[in-house]
C-alpha cells in the first residue's frame, strides 16, 4: 500500500507553496451532489443484489448516516460474476495487446478526468483528509493502469539453449477470473495495486471493496463502461467479510488477491487451498521500525516519522509505530518529534489545512482508545502527549506518543493502526537490529544515518521486505512492494507483480526437419530452410521460424512469443522499431514478440544529440552519457523475443562512444543469459581529421551557404562523419546479432540488411538505390504509417498507438511498405509521398554508398496498408561524405510572459521597451522579443485569450545571463509594464545554458577510419571506402514553374487554405529548410505547379523569410509534388530555440497557413 501515501508524504515534507499548489488543484465535491449507487456492477450492468442483506455507512466526521442500502453480495451473485467472467476470459485473453493497452490507458485517462468526484466517495466515509486523498490516492490507482498498460506487449516469456534436441519456449499465461479484495483505508489505489496488473496480463476482474468504504468501487462501473472494457472483464461486489470468503472459496476462482489484517488474510490463505488451491497474493499488517542513530540528520527523520505515522491518522500499513533513537540523541529527537507531532492541525477532512481527520469509525476508535489506556492502566510505558479522544462529533483521537515502553506489551508488539506510536531509544546498531526483527511482522523499515556502510549494513539486517535509507516507503511504482513473515505473500507493483498473475507454461518442440520431428496441423512437416528470397542467391531462414499452425495459430497471451510463419515467405522484412530518441520504447520488444520480421533497425541520432554529445564528450561532462542511454531502455525487454526468433538488428544509438554503448549492451545481454552476438562500428569520429584540416586551411565549404569554414568565427571542438553500410554487411558476415553504431547514414542499416541477405555486391547500385530510399521511408518510424502527417484527420481509430512500419524487399530491391498488425494508423500513397519529401533536397538523393535519382520514382497501391515503390533510378556514391562539425557557440536564457485581451502588440512593446532599459543590450549578440499566439476577437476563456511573450538571449560569457545581468531585469519591470502582466520563470531555461553551432561540409571519405569490431571473434576489419565514385557538389537541379497555366483559366476561384486541396512536408537538413507539397488528386498537379512559383513560397513564408536563397524542383511522376529547400544562414544549431520549434519541420505547416490562411 506504500505507493498510496508516497506522493502524500513527499509532499508533506515540501514548501509551504507546493503543498498550497497540491491541496488548491480542485474543489471538493458537495455530499448532496454526489451519486451514491447501491447496486452491484455484474456483466456491464448495474443490478439489484440477489440477498437481501444491507449495510451502513456513516461519515466518520459528523457520525451521521450515509446510506443504509449498500448490497451484500451474496453466493447467487458471486456465482453470476463469476460465470460472466469465465465467459469471456477465453476471448479476452486473446485480445491483441494493443486493444487491451488502450482500455487500460482509457480508464486511466476516466479515473482522473472524475478523480475530484471519486476522492469525495472515499473520504465521505473514511475521513482522510483532502490532503491526502485530493490527488495522492486517486493519481497512484492512475499511475497504476498506465504503467502496467505499458507492459501488456512486453512482459515476455523465456527461451533456453537446444542442447537436447527441442527448442523450449516458456509462456507465461493468465490464470483466469482473479478477485481482488482491497481494504478500507486506500481503496482507490488498491483498485490500480490489483486491477492493473491482473487485466494486463489477460486475466478477468472482480472488485471487492470494503464495507467500510464500498461508495467510491460502486461508482467505477461508469467509467468501466465508458473505457469500453467487454462485459464481465471487469465487475464490483460490495459485501462484507461473508461475500469475500465466498470469492476465496470459490470453485471457479483462480485467484485471491487480498490486502487488509493478519487474521483475515490467515482465513483467505485457508479458504483457498481448501476450495481449489487458487494463487493467493496477501498484502498484511506491520509494525515498521524507524531506526534513527546519533549521526542522522534529525529534522529529515523526524519529518518523515512524523508525516507517514500521521497520514490517514496511521491508519497505513507501513506507518513507523516504532521508534527507535540512539541515546545520545534522543532527548533531542524527542523533544522535536513531540513538537511536530503535536503541531498537526485535526478537524474537517474538506478543509484544505486539516492533517489530521478521525478514524474509520466507532469500532476502531474504541479500539484504540482501550489500547492506550490498557497501556497506561498497565504501565506498559510512560503516555508523554496526546492519546485522548476529543469533544464532541466525529471519531478523532488526539495523536499519542509513548515512551520507554515493554518489549512485550500490546503497544509495542500488535499493529495500532492509529496515530499511536512508541519511540524507545537504543545504544549500539547490533541491539537495535535484533529489537527491530523482534516482531512478527516484515513490511517496512526505516533507517537513517549518514554512515552509507551502516545503512547498507543495517538494511540489510532487517527483516524487512521495504527498507527506506533515510527516508520511509518511497518506493517507485515499478518496484516490489511486500511483506516477511507475517505481513504477507506475493508483491504488489513492478515486474513482480505480473508474475503473480500469470502461470509459466512450457513448450518444449523437437527441431522441424528432424526425424522425430511432429507434423504440422495438416499433416506436412515444416520446411527446414525457407526458401529463396529471389535471384541466384538462395537465403536459409532458419527452422525456428516456421509456425506449424500458420498465421492463425499466433498467441495473443501477454509476454507469448509469436513463433513466426515465415515458411512460404520469399521477401525479406525489415522493421523499424525507432526513429527519434524521442521515440516509444516499445517498439523494439513489440516487433521482436509479435511480428514476422528479419531484422530490426532504429535510429536514436541526429544533428542534435550528435553536437550535444560530441560537446559532452569533449567538456567531460559527468551528468551525460556519450551513447542514447533510451536506446538501451527501449532494447532491454526485446532481447530474449530477439535472441528466440533469431531477429538481427542494426542501430544508430552510439553517438560519441559506440564502444561504451557496446560494453553497457554486453552488460545486460549477459545478465540475461543470452547468446547473442555484438558488434560495433567505429571510425565516424574524425575531430583530429576535421582540425588539422582547418589548420592547413582547408575550406570546408559549407553545404547550406556555400561559405567557407574560415568565416564561421568558431573552433571546432568535434567532428562526426556519416559512414555506410559495409561495415554493418561485414559485422552479419562475421556473425553477429546486433550491431551498434554511432554514425552511420539513416538508411545505411536497412541497406545493410538487404546487402547480407542478398549478397550484393558494391556495384549492385540499382539494387542499393532502390534500398537505400526504403530505408529513407522507415528512418523516421510512424512518420511513414500517419505520425506528423497533415491528413492526420483521416487516419482510422483513434491514433493511440500508430503502428511500426515495415519493408518488404525484393532481390531486386523493389519494396512494398506496410506496417504492424494490430496497431493504428495506415499506409497509404499519401502517408509515402510525406516521408518520400521529408528531408530531401532535390531529384538527387546521396549517400556513402549510392546516390539515388528520384525523377521517375514510382509509388503505387499494393493493397490495404500496402504501397509499392519501384523505378528508383542511381547514380554512382560521391567520393566524399558528409560531416558535422561542432563548436562551442555561448550561453542562452529565456523568460517568458504572458499578455491577456486587448492590445496584445501594445503591451509586448511597452515591455520590450522597459527590458532593453533595464538589460545591458550590448551584451548579447542574440536578444530577441516575439509574440507567440493571438488573441481572437471573441474569446471563449481567459485561457484563449492569452498569448505567450518570449524574450530570447544569447552571448558568448555565461556572466551576461547570470540571474542579476538578465533575469532579474527582465522580471524586476513586472510592477511598472502591462495591465495584467504575468511572468512564468523556468530555471532551465532563464539561467544560462552553454548550445553549441553546427557546420556541415563534406570530408573524403578516405578520411575516416570506418572499422567494424567484432569482439566475440577478437577481430577488428577495416572497412575500405568505395573505389568507383562520381563527384558531386551536391547540387540540385532548381527551376521555376515551365510552361505555369494562369489562374484565370480555372475559372471562378475563392479564397481558401491551400491545405483543403493540398498536404505538406517539411524536414530540416542542418540550418535548411525543406518543404515539400503534394496533391491529393492528379488533376489537381497542374494548379498547384503554377501557383506555387518561387515568389509565392516567400509570401507564404511571412516574415519568416530573410531572403536566403529559395530552391525549386518537381517531381511529377508521383501526382505532383515539389521541394523548396530554404537555405538558412550556418549559424546556431543545437541546443538553440531561436523559435518555439528548434528546426524547420514546422515549416510545411506555416506555409498552408499562410498561403491562403491555415488548412489544419
């Protein structure tokens, strides 16, 4: 239950404006206004309960009566919940993940869009404070669902070696209708603790709240409803203890999971094994020990006992009930534990200041009541404050502390579950362990010293299943959470928690082709060799590819390994499972697990993380890696669904150390147990190449102004060169499984994968042309299946989760495009044409290894979420490779403000006026003020009537954006500007913070030392740079519109967006601009080449052109589409925001705006 108060307490201990922050997100919900609903929730359908038993419920504040009509379930009515679950078990186990990962993230999405209505159930009834129940209970049970609906496609199963003949894969399988029995004190995020967990692994659910607080679980049919999850997957019983021991007892019940006292957990455990020997997960009771030595810091641990023993009135599982402080502090600890103890405020849980409400009722107060003064009659210890209940209304009980209390008395060895605690202090750490450990129970420890050998060596003493160093129960939602001894069973949270609901099943299958080998379905034995992918250059897939059921025969079960049915295909597949390092990190283990692929490639780099990697790597800089570290996270969960289905992958993830990157892979693939081979290609860093270059003058011209190096007024610190694909072919030669990369050409690895398969050859240029522009459409992931594309409004579902995209190659490197099952999004020739123009800057498109020739490119249907692409023409690979430069550029900050209503322009330039007044405006080589947004005329909030002002600076000392030189200047006119004038203050990005400028040129590509290393063989080969070049100067063919047709020949025309007729693209290349528009129909082609001359462009552009150069092309031969690449000047680059976007992608979608006023 730790992860219910986490945020609570973390809060507690912050500043008095976070927690006015925390406490004033929403109002309070009046009890007249609620819907109270006294009905069971069984198969999608409220109904009346079957027994006529009722139970009350009161309001633990004012005692008065909430309802009188709450159900007690009884057997008819669990037998019928627990057929309707039965029912639908077997289908909703076999429900794509995919769909499942979207119930589960829209009933998160409904659980906190109703949290304020939701919290008010629960503490009507309970009495905890708003404080602890306004966002911190209702955001775990969400945190809950969203994270383990993230683990639905990547929860995998095992495979192990054949050294006996059979290929073992273990499965994990749900267990069937699981029943969750939560408890009356955090209900809300108990439902996300055991609903989560047991739907994402495929089980059925049902709800048993407490009787004691069972308004809030009634409530969830709603929403459960409204998520779309299918009848009798997820039901509500309320009851008593009678309706929770028939769910334990029940027959056709695989499993129990129960959180709430020893001695009810103690009768669950029984009735289980005595019924069907159903799983059982108990979460139980503690009585946590806080260890505080005479070197802590006491005002932190004090803080932390106090707060979590006083949340909810310690009415938690885990509250620190016993204290133990060392004598030499002890008085001290004491006295100001006493202090805070005593300051929490007690009083109507709705008031925003309350710390303290009353108990969960009478039964508990006297409870309590009676163990304190049993303890005081007794003298069991010494009462030094607190423990007596209070006048009037309302079960609250003033917060007690007993001191020097028995090893054996009641207080001091059973849980209170009350704001009750004894503190007893202690002399040495081994005495302090062995009175910690004396108790039967084993939740949670807490220990604080700021010796880290002692923590260690204490936390690991205790007989704990938590131990908080320093601090109590902060435990992250993806760790363990359970109990020793007597506090439990199982685990809650993490990885652990889904084994709890599911069942390891094992396949053990004799290798096909042998003579032992089963039949297939039909009777044939499966193929041992697939057969050629095409040409004379026959391709062995090997046997553990072929699926003996066929396609239908796939498993839907979460964390099943899809065994693929690869036996009658004859192209090679190749997936993209990343295209930003910004990209979701499941692609990878949801392409190794459910789909018929090849290989796997993604890219993590870009000019961005390139410069700001180098510059790490040259700085030194600790707080950065020099490889994508996400790269790592997204690839962890795919390697044994990798390692089983024998997928190869090729990466861009590397950046400015492949071979650290290789080492922390080698790491974890090892930690697995895995046999998976990894190699690394090295030689795309050629900093020392790029500055004795410099040195001797060599111009390096650059690539988007055509100026020298010379005038950039920068020294390079960094240089990275974009090699090709033959180290990648020469690392699947030797072997290997994964190869990592650090800068290879974005498509340099799907090349390489179709380079191995088909044996091709360096001068099989028509085959790598055509492969080399297959593997431009997957190097940006779901651009190409519908993400960033401008018919976005005609993609089918509801976009959640857009699928991977995937290739289809011939031997003669033709390629069809398509995309994952079971995923949204589509394929089609539009979503082509977009990522075809994305980032190209004319007909030509070059490579290390080839140069395509787009001119006659042909990009035609193949069928549903299928598009051929063919006729790609070649021409032979340049001499030479691109290359991006680093330096040092200075230091930016920004601040932002904000302006509401009338005279936006007027307020911003009052503003401005008083800033560059009060700024020293010769310090900055960049100060740039913009408006961003516009009011419209007739608002329909304040929201929408406000607009952002940004004030933007740049310099070369870091002293000029120190907070007093700019900062303080731009915030300190504040009480003098605008009406209304509001600031919002972003320490990342108000202090100053170093970027970097980038360059890019072209370098021999003799010039870089391209090697692909080969650990698991010892051997390093060198990679020799292509022979038989063309040089190229990189320019592209630009024209005007010939032969335009005039506007007037197209009869009546209006006014209108250009996007209602024609989609846009655009990209960036270095500091370029690149923009690329297309028509939806054919006869469409001839308009739009005549309108969108050159001349037009810039007046589209706005006063976003500063006259660079504009460049023109077209493509008619795919239903018309033209390029305007705009060159921008060399200068700031990475880590720069001289707009709100940091590069030109944006740009497609100013130009629509304003052509003809916006089409989106």
């Amino acid at each position: 239950m730790q992860d219910i108060w986490k945020q609570i307490i973390l809060t507690l201990l912050t500043t008095t404006l976070q927690i006015n922050k925390f406490v004033t997100m929403g109002l309070t919900v009046p009890q007249d206004k609620q819907e109270i609903i006294t009905r069971l929730f069984i198969n999608n359908e409220y109904v009346d309960c079957q027994n006529p038993k009722k139970i009350s419920v009161y309001n633990p504040t004012t005692e008065e009566l909430v309802s009188d009509q709450i159900p007690v379930a009884g057997e008819r009515d669990v037998d019928a919940a627990v057929a309707a679950g039965n029912a639908v078990f077997v289908k909703w186990r076999a429900w794509p993940g995919a769909k499942r990962r979207q119930l589960l993230l829209k009933f998160a999405d409904l659980l906190e869009r109703d949290q304020e209505e939701l919290g008010f159930l629960t503490r009507l009834t309970l009495g905890a404070p708003y404080l602890a129940f306004g966002q911190g209970e209702i955001q775990t049970a969400v945190e809950n669902f969203r994270y383990f609906a993230g683990w639905i496609d990547k929860f995998a199963g095992e495979s192990f070696p054949q050294d006996d003949g059979f290929y073992k894969i273990v499965r994990n399988e749900p267990l069937g209708v699981v029943a969750g029995i939560i408890p009356w004190n955090g209900p809300l995020a108990s439902v996300g603790l055991k609903a989560a967990p047991a739907l994402a692994t495929g089980n059925v659910f049902i709800l048993k709240p407490s009787e004691k607080t069972p308004l809030m679980a009634a409530a969830l049919g709603k929403l459960i409803i409204e998520a779309g999850f299918p009848p009798g997957v997820f039901q509500v019983l309320s009851g008593d203890g009678s309706t929770g021991a028939l769910l334990a007892s029940h027959m056709n019940v695989a499993k129990v999971s129960f959180t709430g006292s020893v001695q009810t957990g103690k009768t669950v455990q029984i009735l289980a094994a005595q019924s069907n020997l159903k799983r059982v997960t108990l979460e139980l009771g503690g009585k946590s020990p806080a260890v505080i030595f005479d070197d802590a810091n006491l005002e932190n641990a004090t803080e932390w006992c106090v707060n979590t023993m006083t949340v909810n009135s310690g009415q938690i599982c885990f509250a620190p009930s016993r204290v133990y402080c060392q004598a030499g502090i002890y008085d001290r600890f004491l006295e100001l534990y006493a202090k805070k103890f005593s300051a929490k405020k007690m009083g109507d849980p709705e008031n925003k200041d309350t710390s303290l409400g009353p108990v969960i009722d009478k039964a508990q107060y006297d409870r309590i009541v009676s163990m304190i003064t049993t303890a005081e009659s007794e003298k069991q210890g010494t009462l030094l404050q607190g423990g007596r209940g209070t006048s009037g209304k309302g079960f609250f009980i003033q917060p007690a502390i007993f001191v020097d209390t028995k090893e054996n008395a009641t207080i001091y060895k059973d849980e209170i579950f009350g704001p009750v605690v004894v503190i007893n202090r202690f002399e040495t750490e081994e005495e302090v362990v062995a009175k910690s450990n004396n108790s039967k129970y084993g939740l949670m420890a807490g220990v604080f010293t700021q010796d880290i050998n002692r923590a260690l060596r204490v936390s690991s003493a205790f007989d704990s299943g938590v131990v908080g160093i320093n601090c109590i129960s902060t435990i992250n939602i993806s760790c363990p959470f359970g109990g020793t001894k007597e506090s439990g069973i199982g685990r809650e949270q993490g990885s652990a928690a889904l084994r709890c609901y599911t069942e390891p099943k094992t396949l053990p299958r004799m290798e096909p082709g042998s003579a032992q080998t089963a039949p297939t379905k039909d009777g044939a034995q499966p193929p041992a060799l697939k057969p050629s992918v095409g040409g004379t250059n026959p391709v062995a897939f090997p046997p553990w590819k072929c699926n003996p059921y066929g396609a239908s025969g796939r498993h839907s079960i979460p964390g099943s390994f899809y065994i693929m049915p690869s036996a009658n295909r004859t192209v090679l597949r190749i997936a993209s499972a990343s295209g930003s390092v910004t990209d979701r990190r499941g692609g990878f283990a949801d392409l190794a697990s459910h789909e018929d692929v090849d290989f796997i490639v993604g890219d993590w780099m870009s000019e961005y993380n390139m410069t700001m990697r180098g510059g790490s790597k040259v700085n030194n800089n600790s707080s950065s890696s020099e490889f994508e570290e996400c790269f790592l996270e997204s690839i962890e969960p795919a390697l044994t669904a990798l390692a089983t289905n024998k997928i190869k992958v090729a990466v861009n993830a590397g950046a400015s150390d492949t071979e650290k990157l290789y080492h922390a892979l080698s790491e974890m693939v090892k930690n697995k147990g895995l046999d998976l081979k990894i190699a690394w290609v090295g030689g795309d860093e050629v900093s020392d190449v790029v500055q004795a270059a410099v040195k001797s003058g060599e111009s390096f011209k650059s690539l988007t102004t055509g100026k020298n190096i010379s005038e950039w007024g920068h020294e390079p610190i960094y240089a990275q060169c974009y090699l090709g694909c033959w180290g990648i072919v020469e690392a699947f030669n030797a072997g290997a499984d994964i190869v990592l990369c650090g800068r290879v050409a974005d498509a340099s690895p799907s090349i390489a994968c179709a380079a191995y398969t088909y044996k091709w050859k360096k001068e099989d240029l028509s085959q790598l042309a055509h492969v080399f522009v297959a593997g431009h459409f997957l190097e940006c992931s779901t651009y190409v299946t519908g993400g960033n594309f401008s018919g976005f409004k005609s993609l089918p579902g509801k976009s959640l989760s857009l699928s991977f995209p995937i290739l289809e190659i011939e031997s003669d490197g033709t390629f069809v495009v398509t995309k994952q099952s079971g995923r949204d999004g589509m394929v089609t020739i539009d979503t082509c044409k977009a990522q075809l123009l994305y980032e190209i800057q004319g007909p030509y498109y070059y490579n290390s290894d080839v140069v395509a020739d787009l001119t006659n490119i042909k990009i035609e249907p193949a069928g549903e979420n299928r598009v051929k692409v063919s006729n790609v023409g070649f021409k032979k690979p340049p001499p030479t490779t691109k290359v991006g430069i680093t330096a040092k550029g200075g230091f930016q900050a920004e601040v932002h403000y904000f302006a509401c209503g009338l005279d936006i322009k007027e307020k911003a330039a009052l503003l401005e006026r008083q800033v560059r007044n009060a700024l020293d405006v010769s310090r900055y080589h960049t100060l740039k003020f913009r408006i961003n947004g516009s009011c419209p005329s007739n608002p329909s909030n304040q929201d929408a009537a406000t607009v952002d002002f940004r004030i933007f600076a740049q310099a070369k000392e870091e002293s000029a954006l120190s907070a007093s030189n700019f900062l303080r200047p731009c915030t300190d006119v504040i009480m003098q500007s605008y009406p209304g004038a509001t600031f919002a203050v972003d320490a990342r990005q108000a202090l100053p913070k170093p970027y970097y400028e980038y360059w890019v040129a072209l370098i021999p590509q003799s010039s870089a030392k391209h090697e692909v290393h080969l650990p698991f063989t010892g051997k390093t080969i060198a990679i020799a740079p292509p022979t038989d070049t063309e040089e190229f100067l990189y320019s592209q063919p630009t024209y005007e519109t010939p032969n335009p047709i005039a506007m007037g020949s197209w009869g009546p025309t209006t006014v209108a967006p250009i996007g209602y007729v024609v989609h846009a693209r655009s990209g960036d290349k270095g500091s370029d601009a690149n923009v690329g528009f297309f028509v939806r129909n054919a006869d469409e082609w001839d308009w739009l080449r005549s309108i969108l001359t050159v001349q037009q462009v810039q007046k589209m552009l706005g006063d976003d052109f500063e006259g660079s150069p504009i460049m023109r092309f077209e493509l008619p031969n795919i239903q018309g589409s033209c390029a305007f690449p705009a060159q921008g000047p060399p200068g700031p680059r990475s880590g720069v925001e001289l707009h709100l976007r940091r590069t030109g992608q944006e740009c497609g979608r100013v130009s629509a705006l304003q052509a003809c006023r916006d089409s989106e």
